[in-house]
C-alpha cells in the first residue's frame, strides 16, 4: 500500500513544480553557504554600497557640480568641511567626482562583462557541442588567438580608431575579454556532452538547438554565472588602465577619467593626494569585492573546487 | 619529443602570426576608414593631395593586391613611415626596445622570484599567517590598477621622500660606471610597480600547484623514508609543482610590451610602452599597427617557446 500512495503523491506533483521545489531548496542551501563564508559577506556588503551609490548618484550630484564652467570650489583645496576629499583644478568636489564615476565605472564593468561573457558563452557553448568538427576547430583557434593576443595592445588599437565614447570603450573591453569564459564554457560543455542524458534527448529526437540551450546550457551555466562575477573586475581594471592612458570615454567620468585628469594635472608633483587617491581605494575595493564574491561563488557553484 | 610535435607547434605559431597580420591589415585599413581618411582627419587636405596620398599608400590598387604588398613590406621590416615626424617606423622601434626588456626583465624576475618564494611558504603551510596574509595581500595587488600603483610610489618614494628620480631613463650628464647606477637609479620605481602588480599571480599559482602535490603519495613516501621537512619540500614537492609557475613565466615575458605601457606613460621611461602611449595622443596609426605587430610576435614567441620546452620537462604533455 505504501508504494502505491507514494506513487500517487508524484503523480499529483507536476515535474514543473517538483523541478522548482528543488531549485529553492538549493538556493537555500547554497545562500546558506555564501553567508557563512566571511570574505563573500564583506564582498556583497561593499557591492551592495557601491551599487547604492551609483543608482542615487544623479539625485545627490547635480549635472551642474560636474561642469568644470559651473564649478564652485576653489581649485586644488585640501580636504575642507564643505568638501571632504577637497577638489580638483576646476573646482569641483573630488567626493561628487567619485560618485559619478561609481555609476560610470560599475556600468562599464557591468554591461561589458555582459558582452564578453555573451560572446564566450555562445563561442564556447557551440564550440564544445560541435567538439572534433570544423566548426570547433575554427571556434577553437579563434579562442586562442584571443588568449594569446596582448589584449591592451589590440584594445588601445580599437579604441584609437573607434573613438573615446563610452559604448565603444564598453565594445572594445568586451571584445577582448571574452576567451576566457570560451575555455571554460567548451570544457565544461565538452564533458557535459558525453553525459547519457544527452545521448537520450538525442535519441528522443531533439534538435541541436534544444540539446544546446534545454539540456547543456542550464548544466554549463553556474560555470558562466561564477566566471561573470569575476570578470567585472578585470573589465573595470582594464576601463581604468585605458583611461589612464588617454582612452577613457570623453563624455563620462570614471573612476579612471579621475586618475588620469589628476595625473595630467600634476597631482603628483603637487601633492593633491586627495584628488588622486580616493578613485584608486574605490577600484581596488569594488574590483576585491567581485574577487571574493566570484572565488565564493565559484566553490560553491562547482562543489569540485571544495576542498576538506 | 617528436618531430611531428614540433612540427605541430611550429606551424600553429605561423598560422596565429599571420592571423595575426590579417588582422592588423584590416583593422587599420578597412575598419573606420584608410590611412588617408585618417590623416585627413587630423589635418586639412586638398582633393588632389588625398588622391595623391592614396596612390603612395597604394590605395588606388585592389585590397587583395593591398594585402599582398602590405605581407611583402612587413616580412622586409618596412613599415612605412611616422605620420608625424616622417621618419621609418621601424628605426623608432629598434631605438626604444632596449629601455622596455630592461624595465621589463627586471620587473618579471623580481616578480617571479619573490612570488615563488612567497608561493612555497605560502602553500607548505596552508591556513598559516604567512599563507592567510600573503594570499589576501596578491588578491589586493591583483584589484590594484597597475598605473595607480606607480603614481602611489612616485608620491610616497619621488614627491615626500625624494629617494628616486620622478621619471626619464638616465640623467643626461652622467657618464661610465656613474651612468649604470644612474639608469640603475631611474629604473627602481618603474621595476617596482611592475613585479607588486604581477607578483600576486605568480604568488598564487605557485601556491595552488604546491597544494595539488602536497598530499601526493611519494610526498608521504619521502616523508615516511625520514627526510627533513625542508628536505621533502624541496627535493620532493616543489620540483613536480613548478611547471605551472614555468610556463606563467615563459608566457609573461612574452607580454613584455603589453604590460610596460601604463607603466613607461607613467615614469616617462622610454622604452616602447612610452612610444605607444605618445602614438595614441598623436593617432599616429603606423606606429600603433608596428607596436602591434611586435607585441604579437613576442607572445606567439614566447608561446613557442613554453610549448616546446614543456615537453623536456614534462613528457607526459606530449602524448595529449
């Protein structure tokens, strides 16, 4: 009798809502493992600041504070109460500065950590899937060229002939960041595929691009999700050092924008520590922040890297 | 190692160079507009002066012709001329490249030697406060911007205490062994940002490839046949965990240029980072497309190398 009621409790249960029971139950397990792990906390805490900073800054910064013509302060101030990281030469208050540059710099990281993944997931998605055929030998080669290529060089190169706007600088750090998340979607996706399941819904007559996006892809995906995370970091770094060098978008100010117009001014020699430092700290911040929260995920997302 | 394998990896480097050059012909060429409409930007030209321009660069002839005299002229070192200056690209180049694997070499080496030590103590005893500490500090290092890293060091060691020069490559009038510790002098800051912004890396992965052997049978044999902790570390675990750490190696010294631009733009060192970095301010594309080309080359180079020197060191690699 037991079995036969067990039997009928399944069939009251649809796949659907048994396929969610579980993903909660592991959400729950996996939010209850990221909390206990300290460095995650401190990470998420400091995003979730940042991210709060960048979406009030246009309410706390008016336009007008921003404008060298209708700046207020006196140019190249200490700290001073009305202007606690003091200002720079035109006037402007270094602390509205940086968190205009929050908005600016998370966005670039953000949408062009988008692009790049996008691309390596699709690249190495197919390529991983066509494993052995021409099109992976193609995919593949590519793939390396780009992991080989100094990708500053070739960034410096597209985003001289590009132009400095802010969606071509996010375009070309997406471009050159991508291979990364390619090596690892194809591994993943490799092994993924010599899985029996796949061999079933095959059988069962499933097209290529249902076994690709129903079958590998919700497999391959916590290895795209944890590779993301990581990867706004080296977008946000890779936006300061092409900023540093006169690259940065001219119509946006970014943390790196701040650095670079600092060093340009002289800040160095002059001693205006208080213009120099402060976007320096936020970057190592934000970019340590997605380290740790990426290195949590990562073990969390795939139990291997676990160790005892 | 076989000859088939070497063969292999010969011929990949030549395809992924001559990838290479496809791709440099194209992005400046095709891309946003020829060599021609690009000085045409920066300057005011006449009609005939950009016909005229157009058929020095060979514009007027098919693009596969283009290509095909562009592969000709780089394989003979030819790659046209300054847009500013009006002097060959190539002379600029071979005058800024010593400055670079100075600056370059010494930064690597302290990085690697320095991460490998941190690394083996780091990893031998793992959860210790050396290991919690160091790994914390790369992964600090590792968020810094590079560039920023060497404005830091040019206020605290240049402006406040005055130790170093604040940039440039040797003071002009310094001559003989005065000259070398001049240039030695110069080099301290730029060298230092270079191996704290690579060290972490090299700190970490020696690391993680020392905790991979470290529980090893034949670490236990060792251990169990007697040997000295210092003994077993040395003799036992570190020479199988190095492998990872070499090829890390080989590879960053084939990034020599990539990772001197920021930091030559911010010490003024001359070497070809600083010629890039003055390149971009100008849109002086014939010097970006031969920097271009040459950072390529030494990763492909240096790639080769890796690959090949690999397999004497580990002739398992071979067989996959």
């Amino acid at each position: 009798m037991a079995t036969a009621s067990s039997a009928a409790d399944v069939v009251t249960v649809s796949p659907r809502r048994l396929a969610w029971q579980r993903r909660r139950r592991s959400l729950a397990t996996n939010w209850h493992i990221f909390r206990h792990n300290k460095q995650a906390t401190v990470g998420l805490m400091i995003l979730l600041l940042a991210g709060l900073v960048a979406v009030i800054s246009p309410f706390v910064v008016p336009e007008s504070d921003l404008d060298p013509a209708t700046a207020t302060g006196t140019p190249n101030s200490p700290p001073s109460p009305g202007y606690p990281l003091g200002t720079d030469n035109f006037g402007r208050s270094v602390l509205d500065l940086l968190i205009a540059g929050t908005r600016v710099s998370l966005l670039v990281g953000i949408t062009a950590t988008i692009g790049a993944v996008f691309i390596g997931a699709v690249i190495g998605l197919v390529s991983g899937f066509y494993g052995g055929t021409k099109i992976d030998l193609v995919l593949n080669a590519l793939t390396d060229w780009f992991l080989v290529i100094p990708w500053l060089v070739l960034a410096i190169a597209m985003a001289s002939i590009l132009g400095p706007t802010l969606w071509n600088i996010i375009a070309v750090i997406a471009v050159t960041s991508w291979a990364t998340t390619a090596r690892l979607v194809r591994a993943q996706t490799l092994s993924v595929r010599s899985l029996s399941y796949i061999e079933r819904a095959r059988v069962l007559g499933a097209s290529d691009w249902t076994l690709m996006t129903r079958h590998i892809l919700p497999n391959v995906w916590p290895v795209i999700f944890a590779n993301t995370v990581l990867t706004v970091s080296i977008a946000i770094l890779s936006e300061t050092t092409l900023a540093i060098l006169g690259l940065g978008s001219a119509d946006a100010i970014s943390w790196g924008r701040i650095i670079e117009e600092a060093f340009n001014a002289g800040a160095m020699t002059n001693g205006y520590w208080w213009w120099m430092i402060p976007p320096g700290i936020a970057i190592v911040l934000v970019c340590l922040a997605f380290s740790m929260c990426g290195h949590a995920l990562d073990e969390i997302l795939n139990p291997k890297l676990r160790r005892g | 190692m076989s000859l088939r394998y070497l063969g292999k990896k010969v011929l990949w480097a030549f395809l992924t160079l001559f990838f290479v050059l496809s791709v440099n012909f194209f992005l400046f060429r095709v891309m946003p507009g020829d060599p021609v409409a690009l000085l045409a930007r920066s300057q005011r030209l006449t009609p005939e002066a950009i016909e005229q321009q157009r058929a020095l660069f060979g514009l007027d002839q098919p693009l596969f012709q283009q290509y095909l005299t562009y592969l000709g002229q780089t394989a003979r070192f030819e790659f046209g001329s300054d847009l500013i200056s009006g002097q060959p690209v190539w002379g600029q180049i071979t005058a800024r490249i010593w400055p670079t694997v100075l600056l370059v070499g010494v930064g690597t080496t302290l990085a690697v030697v320095l991460g490998v030590l941190g690394g083996i103590k780091a990893g031998w005893k793992r959860g210790s406060r050396f290991d919690r500490n160091s790994t914390y500090g790369s992964l600090v290092l590792y968020a810094t911007p590079e560039g920023w890293l060497g404005m830091l060091l040019l206020i605290v060691f240049a402006g406040s205490l005055g130790w170093f020069p604040s940039g440039g490559y040797a003071s002009p009038n310094a001559e003989g062994f005065e000259r070398v510790t001049d240039i030695a002098n110069h080099l301290v800051l730029p060298a230092l940002t270079l191996a704290l912004a690579y060290i972490g890396q090299f700190l970490l992965v020696m690391r993680s490839s020392l905790l991979d052997v470290k529980d090893e049978e034949y670490v236990d044999v060792a251990r169990a046949k007697g040997l000295a902790d210092l003994q077993v570390r040395r003799k036992h675990a570190v020479p199988n965990a190095i492998l990872p750490t070499y090829t890390l190696t080989v590879l960053s010294f084939g990034f020599v240029l990539g990772g001197a631009i920021v930091v030559e733009a911010i010490f003024s060192w001359p070497g070809l980072g600083l010629l890039t970095y003055e390149a971009i301010e100008q849109q002086n594309y014939p010097v970006l497309q031969a920097v271009f080309l040459i950072a390529s080359f030494s990763v492909i180079v240096a790639n080769l190398i890796a690959d090949i020197t690999y397999t004497y060191l580990d002739p398992r690699i071979e067989e996959v």
